[in-house]
C-alpha cells in the first residue's frame, strides 16, 4: 500500500515537469513490435518468478526464459524492418543510454530486494 501515495506523488509530478510534447499524426503504434516485446517481457518475468517455487529446470521456467528470448529476437527483427518503431534508435545506444539502463536496473534491483 505504500506505492499508492508515491505513484499518485509521481504522477502529479511528472505532470508539472514533463513538458507538452505535440502528437505526431503520421506515425501509428507498432503492435506487432509492441506485441512481441510484451509477450517477450511477459514471459521472462514470469519465469524469473516461478523459477524459486518450480525449480530453475522445470518446463515451465525454461519455456518462459526460451520463449521471452524467441520474442525479443522476433522484436529485433520486426524493428529492424518497420518505419514506426516501439523505440528510436536515439533511445537504444550511447553512452547515456546504456548509463541510464545500468542506473534504472540497479535502482529496480535495490527496490525489489528491499521489499522482500
């Protein structure tokens, strides 16, 4: 219950800092990229979560961690080909991208070991 005040604290937030940024008309959402990636992320943190209980070698966990590497293979390759993407290539390499990556990991790394 404690992430409610401090999503809604985000949200107000986020709203006061975050500027205006018009909509883009010409570009449509990618479902097959968005598709992929979310069966893909669906599907790996799944394993990672029964891997405990089910143990690290049961179907189930291999299957989730075989199929999540299918998906984000299979979301490389349809990026690669579609003018609309899920994520721009500004957004994936450099540096800063991969600082902030290492930051984001660490930081939901220390909160999911915290809590537990």
């Amino acid at each position: 219950m404690a992430q409610v005040p401090l999503t809604l604290a985000t949200l107000f937030l986020a709203a006061a800092v975050l500027p205006e940024v018009p909509a883009d008309r010409s570009s449509r959402f990618d479902i097959p990229g968005g598709g992929t990636l979310g069966l893909g992320a669906l599907s790996l943190l799944l394993a990672i979560n029964r891997g405990p209980k089910e143990g690290w070698t049961s179907a189930l966990v291999l299957g989730g961690i075989a199929l999540a590497m299918t998906m984000f293979a299979t979301f490389i390759a349809i990026e690669r080909r579609v003018s609309t993407r899920c994520f721009h290539s500004c957004t994936c390499g450099g540096a800063t991208s991969r600082s902030r990556s290492r930051r984001q990991f660490f930081t939901n790394f220390a909160y999911m070991v915290g809590s537990s």
